[in-house]
C-alpha cells in the first residue's frame, strides 16, 4: 500500500467514525425585548471555537468532558457578554442588552474584549483553520481612508505583506509578501465570501476586482498553508467577507466622499432582515482626476446578497457582482523623469478598461451529527482592455494621434463548483474534526493583440482597416480544466495540544490554441520579415500537495503554533506568451513548486496586549522571473530563474494603553501598535547568469509600520508611520541608474517612508470623516512596472486630502 493510499484510508475510517459520543448544549439569544438575534457571534473559550447564530437566533457548543464552560457572546450594537455555564445544562439563555445610546468610543471599547477573534478559530463553518498563520482585519474598528480602500492603512496590521500603491482611486488591489510579486494580488487566491473573484484561478490569477472597503465586515488572509484547502498558491488566501444583512426590516446606509483632485465617491447600502429573508446590497460610484496628467477614473460598482432560511439548519445564499470601470493612464517614467517632477506624464492616449460579473449560489446544512455541508456554485463572465502606446523606451514621447496603438483585449468565462463536508467527533475524549471537500473548474477564456486606433479616446476596437500591416498579432483561446480533492483532519490529542495533517490533489490541464506573428521592419517601416506561427500547446498534470499543522495552548488566550505545507503555482497566461515590447519567453518554461513553513506564538495578556509573533521560511523551485537580456537587442527575458528562498520574522504587537493605566476612563479609549518583519532571501542555484547569490526581488529587509489610535466619546482618530527599505525589481539585482532617462523598468525600489492620519466624529445618525494621507508630502514609488500600466516607474500619490460623511437610517 502506497502512502498516499494509507493516509486516504486513514481519513475515510475517520470520516465514517460516529462510535464516540458527544455532548451539545443548544441555547438561544435575544434582546431585552425577547426578540432572538441572529449572527451573534458566539466564542467558545475553553475550546476556542467560534460560531455564530442562525436566523432564530440559536446555536449549539460542544462541551466534551470539561464541568464548565467559558463563553464570550458578540453582535455589533450590542453589550459584549462573558458567561460561564455548567456542561450539564442542556438549553440555555442569553439577553444582549443595545448600546446604541453609547458614544462610538464606548463601542469600540466593548469591541476590544475580542482581541482573540481577530485570529480564526480552529473551525469555521465548513474550514479548518488550526495551526495556520491567519489573520482577520475586522473594518469596524479601523480609523482609515476606506473610500479608496487605501490599502497601507487598512492592512497596516498583518505583517510582512508588500503594496503597490496606484493612484486609481483603490479600484484594484496589489499586495504580496515573502518575495511574491505584489501584482494584483496574483499569488494569493482571492475569493470574496468564500469564492474565487479572479480572472482565472490557474491560468490568470490577478483580481482586476476587489470588494470596496466600505462594503466589508471582514478581511481574512491565511498564509501559505492555505494552500491545501483553497488552491496552490504559495501567497495564501485573501477572503473579502462583506457584511452581514441588519436584523432591521430595512435600514440604509449612503456614504459620500471628496477629495484631492475632484475625487468623489458614493457608496450607498441597503440591507434587512424580514422573517427568513435577509439581504445586504449596494452601490458604489468614483471619479476622481488623479495626482498626475492623463490619470482620471470612473467606477460603477453594484452588489447584492440575497439569503433564505428555510429551517434552522439549511439557508441558500445567493450574490451579485457588477464592476466597471474606465481609467486613462499616465505611463511609467525613467529615474531621471521621476526626480525631475514625478508628477508628469508623456502618454495621453494610454486607457484601460474592465469590466465583471461575478455570480455565486450556496448552500449550508447542518446535520443532526454534529456536521456541517457546504455546496458553492460560482462563475465569471468579465473581460478587460488596454489600449495605448507602450514603448518599453519609455522617455520617447507618445507620436500623438495618427499613429498606432497597441490593443489587447482579455475575455474571462469561469465557472466552478466547490463542496465540503466537516465532521465533528470525539478522539482520545477530545473534540477532533475531520474535513473532506472538492472543488471543480473549468474556464475558456480568449486574449487578442492588434493594433488600436490612431485616435486618443478610449476606443478599444481593433483597427484593421487603418493598420492592416499589423493584424492578428496575436489571437488565443486558453481552454483550463481543474479538478481538486482535499481533506484536513484536527486531532485533539489532549484539551491543549492538536495536530491537523491534510492533503491535496490536483488534476490540472491547461491548454493554448491560436497563433501569433513575428514582423521586423527595417530602419524605413518597411517589413523584411513576416510569419504567423500556430500553436497547440497542452499541458495535462496531476500531483499530491501535503501538509501539516501544530497548535499547543498552555493556558486560555495564548498559543504556540506551526505548519509546514507543499506549495504549487501553473503556468499563467503571461508566464508562456508575450504580451509587451521588448519581452521574450522561454521557450521550455514550466510550473513553480515549492514549500511554505511558519513556527509561532501568538495570543493575549490580559485584556491589555494582543500579540503574533513568527518565523518563516518559502522554498521556491523552478521560480519565474524577469531579466534584462541583449538578445539581439534590450530586452527583458522571462524564464524558471532557479531555486531561492526567503525566510524571516515577523512580529504584531497591539497594546490597549487606556487598559493598562487608565481603566476607569470608560469614555476614553488609546491603544498602539507595531507591525514589523525582518526578511532575508537568496538564489542558491540557477542556470542564468550572474544570478546565484542574489537576493529575491520584491523583499524589502525592513517592513514597519506602526501607529496609534486614540478617542474621546464620539471623537476617533488614527496616526501611522510606514517604512519600507529597499528592494530589488529583478533577479539580477539590477542597481538604479539616476541617470538613466530611457528605460526605468529595471533597478531598485528606493526605501521610503510615508505617514497618514485619519479622524471620525460620530452624532446621532451622522458619522464625519476626515485625513491627510502622505501628509509629509513625500515623493516615492513602489513599483517599476514592465507593462501595464507604465512601462516604467509608477509614481505613487503626493499629499492628498479627504473627506465623508455618512448617514444611517
């Protein structure tokens, strides 16, 4: 028998065990008036599992063999209660009292009691979560520019994590971390409540889309050990959970914000609960001109959660998502253009647009065995387009109108299927968990080249007629299939101790059917060659990923913890064909593998710290990247660079101040914060030269951030600091060259430091607020972009300026 065929066993004997029995205690939750309460969130203390109420309000606890149990109980607007009760109880009640009356600062003080909350739980709903580096960032409690989802603020909390900042409004977001490319959040899967939002899991992994901050209740992100459970990126999972609907009939939410450089935005929400329906839906619109020429934007964004309780035990959920958006593009710059006047731009005819549908259908059940069963549904129907002129020259101004522009057009249409089943049980007279899902892709997607039209608006139709000489540049269809079986089981050796092994496997075929052509014109335009090449490409594979978890909590709010788990990322789209001047591919480039691994310490003192604390390391094989090459001209070559690593510490460390000295002070709330990561990395072998020995690009030796909240009865306000050390753009650690004025795609990103403050002020239904962001006013970048949307040096924003005020009926 085969290891992978012992340990299948292994799980389907633990699948069908039903012999050891178990305890339930069923309660219910009310208000004052007795009306039950659903979505409280209910915090299991001793066992560190939490739930949540369905819509009568009820929900069970497991209390194995411990004589009491510690419970902490929830819901926004409501007195945060602790309550210890005895195992033997069976059906037991619990009265939230309101708190709408309180200042904001009052609230926000009753929130700071779930510190732990703000790590999962070792179980939540149909996922396991035990011995994974995960962190929630919960919104309601961030001072911030959330109009446009800046996200330096909203993610200053989660360690380690790099940001390429855009001067868009927060239309997209790009973060990574441990020497992954920040690029449009390509190396996490992104989902948005619990379903893939990108353009194609495997073959197109960016998100063109990300849920608005406004709109959120919750962000989670789990690190690379997410890999077993939702795909094989080595980043992790990034999940937008948006808000839960209100238990009010109706009530309305609108948002309305202005800022620096005629930004304006509008979010608008409207969410209830009637008997067994709920909903939570809404709108949201910006423009803005951005802080450089040829930068202005346009959104429109709509959502819409609709949910059925048919019994206590079964609900179907349904959402909608509708995303567009225009945004002109001001292009990269050289080193020289950038410390001349980082605000300029020589592309006005450079534009992009997007445009997404995301739809997802699921079901929940609970059965009677302690067992929970998820089915999602989901799919995509999106495309995005870009059209400009894009020399990778980028000091040579655009030739204006009357001239070509490069077009390419990407069309998206996913669908997928996912189920779970988690299977509560008792082991060695603990509580273990057993989870086995699957989860089905399929995708057939198009991507088009060709020449733009030779005017300067958004025209995005291929101009065939005008440029006959450059049709078909190229023209595919990208057919993938994905099959995935997974399962993670906890095993409770003792009330402190668990272990939680897991495994994957992945049936991936990827496909690219079309063709592509080759033209060199000589010095007078006139073509010498031209030939249209056909491909057929088709690359069919499976494997196994493995991984395992440890979680050791000595005592109630602190615990040890560490994973180990087999990482693997295909092939994108991007990865195996040109797309951009002045780039070329190899020809034999394959797949990345890999591994992720976290040892840690996390957890609380007291009610005053709440702290993460870790080491890392990513082992990365086969790593693609990008390097300047003269093959026979400049050009930037992309290929399976070597094998590199990247490890370090990180550290977050949160202390409620007002806790600590000024405890009877209840309308006054004051807490700190750091959140720092030291990383190393290295090439240890490569076939390319001059690249062994080489750092990793992308990882800055030096993440800070750090900051302070601070408030009195409705009054909030937030001030942070961030500093970034520098980091090389390229495996062959490329060194800046100030006075270069052609290029500014290779070289460093210079370390820079940025500070933000943030204040809210809160009366009756009316909420105001108000930031500077950048308020040194300091001139940086982070990123240097090899095409879209430079080539070149994207500038990120100067001092800017903003403004809400939000109204709730």
């Amino acid at each position: 028998m085969t290891p992978l065929m012992a340990y299948s066993l292994l799980f389907f004997i633990l699948f069908s065990l039903n012999c050891f029995a178990q305890n339930t205690i069923s309660g219910f939750v009310t208000n004052s008036k007795g009306h039950k309460l659903a979505a409280v969130v209910v915090f299991n203390k001793t066992l560190g599992t939490k739930s949540t109420t369905d819509a009568n309000g009820e929900f069970q606890i497991n209390t194995e063999n411990n004589a009491t149990i510690a419970l902490a109980f929830f819901k926004e607007n409501y007195m945060f209660l602790e309550r210890t009760i005895s195992a033997s109880d069976k059906i037991i009640h619990i009265e939230l009292e309101r708190i709408t009356s309180l200042s904001e600062v009052v609230i926000n003080i009753q929130n700071d009691k779930l510190f732990a909350l703000r790590k999962m739980s070792d179980i939540e709903g149909t996922a396991i979560y035990a011995g994974k580096k995960t962190e929630v960032i919960s919104i309601s409690k961030l001072t911030a520019n959330k109009a446009t989802n800046n996200a330096r603020q909203i993610y200053a909390q989660v360690p380690g994590l790099t940001i390429n900042e855009s001067t868009d409004g927060g239309l997209q977001l790009s973060i990574g971390g441990r020497g992954l490319d920040p690029n449009r959040t390509s190396n996490f899967n992104t989902r948005q409540n619990d379903y893939d939002i990108s353009a194609d899991v495997l073959g197109y992994p960016e998100s063109y889309y990300a849920t608005p901050t406004e709109a959120l209740g919750e962000i989670q992100l789990i690190r690379g050990a997410a890999s077993l459970q939702y795909g094989t990126q080595f980043g992790g999972l990034v999940n937008f959970k948006t808000k839960a609907p209100s238990t009010k009939p109706f009530e309305l939410t609108t948002r309305n914000t202005l800022g620096s450089y005629n930004l304006y935005t509008n979010f608008t929400s409207l969410s209830g609960t009637n008997g067994k329906f709920s909903y939570y839906s809404f709108v949201n619109y910006k423009k803005g001109d951005g802080f450089r020429p040829n930068s202005e934007f346009e959104s429109k964004n709509y959502f819409a959660n609709l949910n059925y309780q048919f019994t206590e035990k079964t609900s179907l959920h349904f959402d909608y998502t509708y995303f567009n958006y225009l945004a002109h593009q001001a292009g990269g710059l050289t080193d020289v253009m950038f410390n001349q006047n980082p605000q300029q731009s020589n592309r006005s005819r450079n534009w992009f647009a997007v445009n997404w549908n995301l739809f997802a259908l699921r079901l929940n059940h609970k059965f009677e065995n302690n067992a929970d069963f998820s089915l999602q549904l989901f799919g995509l129907d999106a495309s995005r387009k870009a059209v400009g002129f894009r020399s990778n020259r980028v000091s040579i101004p655009d030739p204006g109108v009357g001239t070509e522009r490069d077009l390419i057009v990407g069309e998206f249409v996913n669908w997928g299927a996912e189920t779970r089943y988690l299977k509560r049980y008792s082991f060695m007279d603990n509580s273990s968990a057993f989870l086995i899902g699957a989860k089905y892709y399929q995708s057939k997607n198009k991507a088009t080249q060709g020449p733009g039209s030779s005017s300067d608006n958004a025209n995005f139709s291929m101009a065939y007629d005008e440029f006959p000489l450059y049709a078909n540049q190229s023209n595919y269809t990208y057919p993938n299939l994905n099959f995935a079986f997974f399962g993670e089981n906890i095993f409770k050796i003792s009330n402190k101790f668990s272990i939680t092994p897991g495994f994957r496997f992945e049936k991936i075929k990827t496909q690219a059917i079309g063709s592509y052509r080759e033209i060199i014109f000589d010095l007078a335009g006139n073509s010498i060659f031209d030939k249209t090449i056909d491909e057929n490409e088709i690359k069919d594979r499976h494997f196994v990923l493995l991984g395992i978890g440890l979680s050791y909590k000595p005592q109630n709010g602190m615990e040890f913890y560490g994973n180990v788990s087999q990482n693997y990322r295909s092939v994108t789209f991007n990865d195996i064909r040109a797309a951009t001047p002045g780039q070329v591919i190899a020809n034999d480039i394959t797949d990345e593998k890999g591994f992720t691994s976290d040892i840690g310490i996390r957890g609380q003192i007291g009610s005053k710290v709440n702290f993460d604390a870790s080491i890392y390391g990513l082992y990365y094989d086969a790593k693609i990247g990008e390097y300047p090459v003269a093959i026979p001209s400049y050009a930037r070559y992309r290929d399976n660079i070597g094998t590199a690593v990247t490890y370090g510490f990180e550290l977050m460390l949160d202390w409620s101040i007002n806790k600590t000295f000024f405890q009877d002070k209840e309308n006054f709330v004051w807490n700190w914060y750091t959140n720092t990561a030291f990383t190393n990395s290295e090439y240890l072998k490569s076939d390319a030269q001059n690249i062994k020995g080489n750092k990793v690009e992308f990882v800055p030796f030096i993440n800070f951030k750090t900051g302070t909240g601070i408030g009195y009865k409705n009054f909030m306000s937030s001030i942070q600091l961030t500093y970034v050390s520098s980091q090389y753009t390229d495996a062959t650690n490329s060194r800046t060259d100030p006075n270069d004025n052609t290029y500014g795609i290779f070289g460093q990103i210079p370390s820079y430091y940025v500070a933000d403050i943030s204040t809210s002020y809160k009366w009756k239904n009316f909420k105001l607020e108000a930031g500077i962001t950048n308020f040194t006013n300091n001139n940086y970048f982070t990123r240097r972009a090899t095409g879209y949307p430079g080539p070149g040096i994207i500038p990120s924003d100067n001092r800017t300026f903003y403004t809400t005020l939000e109204f709730v009926f």
